[in-house]
C-alpha cells in the first residue's frame, strides 16, 4: 500500500458527511453487539464517501455474513427469475450493488460479505482497513454510475426489453463495461490498491478466452441453437472487455497510462487483442466526457462495435434481412468436432 492510499483513508475520516438519509441492516450475525457496531461504522464510512459520491441513488446496505443468501432474498421490487450470485470464478465477488425499483424509483442496494469489512473494527488493522474502504467506495461508484444512466436515460433499466435479440445482446455488454470503466475510474483513489488484481483477472480471461469460446461453438454443433450459442459468445468475449474495462477504469483512475504497465504492456504487444484493447479504451474516455450529461446514446454504440466485431472474429457472421437475424458459424479448424477427432 503507497503512502497516497493511506493519505485517501485519513482524510476520509476528517470528512463530514452530506449524504442523505439510508438503511443499513446487518443480517447473519450470532452476536447482536458485533453486527451493530460493524453496521454503525459502516454506515459512517458510506455517509463520509458521499462527499465524493453522487449517493442520492442509494436505497440502503445490507452486511451480510451469509453473502450468498442475501443476494438471493434481496428485495428488488420486481418480479424476475434472475437469480443475484456472487462470482466464483477466478475473481470471487465480495459486494454487489443491483438496481432495485422503489415504486416508479430506480434506486441501487450495497450488498457486501462483512468478512471483507470487518477490518472496520479493527483499528490496528490497516491494511485491512484500506481493503474495507476500497470495497465500499467502489460499490459506493455503483451507486452514481447507474443513477447517472438512470437520470439521462430514465425507465430503461430493469424495465422489461423488446426488440431485436441483438440490440439486447449488445446492450447487456455495453451496459456492464462501461459500468465498471466508469466506477474503478472514480473509486481508484480510495483505500487499498486493486491496480494488480485487476491487471492479472483481465490476463488471465484473455488466456482463456478463445479456448473458452471454440468450445462453446463445438457445444453447439451439437445443441444447434443459435440463439443460446449468440448469448454465449457474446457474454464470453462481454466479460473479457469487462474485466479489460476495470484495469482500464483503474488506470484511468489514477493517472497511469495503460502503457506504463509493464506486465499489460509486455502481453500485449503484438497480441491480436491489443486494437480492440485500445479502441475500448477511447470508447470509455469518449463516453466519460460528458458523464451524467449525456443526450443520447451514441456513444455507448462504440462499444457495441467492439463487441461485434470480436464475435465475428469468434467466427459468428451476423447479418440481418428484415427482421429476420441470420447467423453463418462456419467450420474451422478449431470448431469442427471431426477435424479435432
């Protein structure tokens, strides 16, 4: 941890809070007295990072010691199947902050395993402490993100979408790259830094990815259905922009170009990734222009472009005739279950 970071957790305790008024509940505790003060602490924390924060989207926080569990009985106020799940993946989530509607009201609910808080408490813990304050001042950036969309673009999230199956599809993606861009661009000062993990979970997807996603088009030379091999692919190569978006975010953040990174820089020079890597970028720094103040939604079509043009890469040709989406997955070399016999 750099002295910059510890300077960003003194000073948040020198702050006064302006945020307004939120619930905080702590749920799964066997010790009653434990549970309060993680919450009051917590909640001293959250209103001194509203200084920083836009939190007038926050519906209130839930510190659950049962993480799991409490995403599934979140209230979101609105039928859905969705199940809310941690990711267990190589990343393991330990906060999330979903829109919720509050009648006609599109808020955001902080949801955080206190296992990654309960240094709050333990004041010579500082290492611990910056962790703590990083997890809440980034779910704290979720929050002012999504109410930004939400105040530019009303009655869009969590609202039932129609429309051409890929319009969806792209919008899934857009929707949560430009998400994390934008929320690690603003909560990078804060507390313990994250530049490592994020620069080695955006590595390790890009390793994976195109295995991952000849695998899923072999899937479908058996499934044969179109629709579930687009949502695949595009969900495949959407999370690697997303975890290519928080290394990006961060950096951005703090003033790092991309190409200081050693690490980021090595793997990706001459790698078939590197364009798509900088177009991400400028697409997020054009979008973060005119943050909260956007007029329509055109420049979030950048990144839609990307994301298309790494499916066609994947080896997904897209055309439309009509109304009618039209897919070609041709056989290669990687995708024919003959060829690989």
């Amino acid at each position: 941890m750099d002295d910059s970071q510890d300077t960003s957790a003194d000073t948040l305790n020198q702050l006064t809070s302006m945020t307004p008024n939120f619930g905080i509940s702590a749920r799964g505790f066997s010790d009653v007295d434990s549970a309060t003060r993680l919450a009051t602490i917590t909640g001293e924390v959250v209103r001194v990072l509203g200084n920083k924060f836009d939190l007038s989207g926050l519906d209130g926080v839930t510190i659950a010691v049962d993480y799991n569990q409490a995403l599934l009985e979140l209230d979101r106020g609105y039928e859905t199947t969705f199940k809310l799940t941690a990711t267990n993946s190589h990343v393991a989530g330990v906060a999330m902050t979903p829109a919720v509607l509050r009648g006609d009201v599109l808020k955001s609910h902080i949801v955080v395993n206190a296992g990654h808080i309960w240094p709050l408490l333990e004041l010579d813990d500082a290492e611990g402490r910056a962790h703590a304050i990083h997890v809440l001042a980034h779910e704290c950036g979720h929050v002012e993100v999504t109410n930004a969309f939400d105040r530019c673009f009303p009655n869009v999230l969590l609202r039932p979408k129609y429309g051409p199956i890929l319009e969806q599809l792209q919008w899934k993606v857009i929707l949560s790259v430009w998400d994390e861009y934008a929320v690690t661009m603003i909560s990078a000062p804060f507390g313990e830094s994250q530049t490592e993990s994020y620069e080695n979970s955006f590595l390790n997807d890009l390793a994976l990815v195109d295995e991952q996603s000849n695998k899923l088009i072999l899937e479908f030379r058996r499934h044969q259905s179109v629709e579930q091999v687009l949502g695949e692919i595009y969900g495949c190569y959407g999370t690697l922009l997303k975890f290519a978006a928080y290394h990006l975010g961060n950096l951005q953040g703090l003033g790092i170009p991309w190409h200081n990174s050693e690490k980021t820089a090595l793997a990706l020079h001459g790698h078939w990734f590197l364009p798509y890597f900088e177009r991400l970028g400028d697409a997020c720094q054009e979008i973060a222009k005119d943050f909260g103040k956007w007029t329509d939604t055109a420049r979030f079509f950048l990144i839609a472009g990307i994301i298309d043009d790494l499916v066609c890469r994947a080896g997904l040709f897209i055309k439309t005739q009509g109304d009618r989406l039209l897919v070609d997955i041709p056989y290669t070399a990687e995708t024919d279950p003959l060829f690989l016999k």
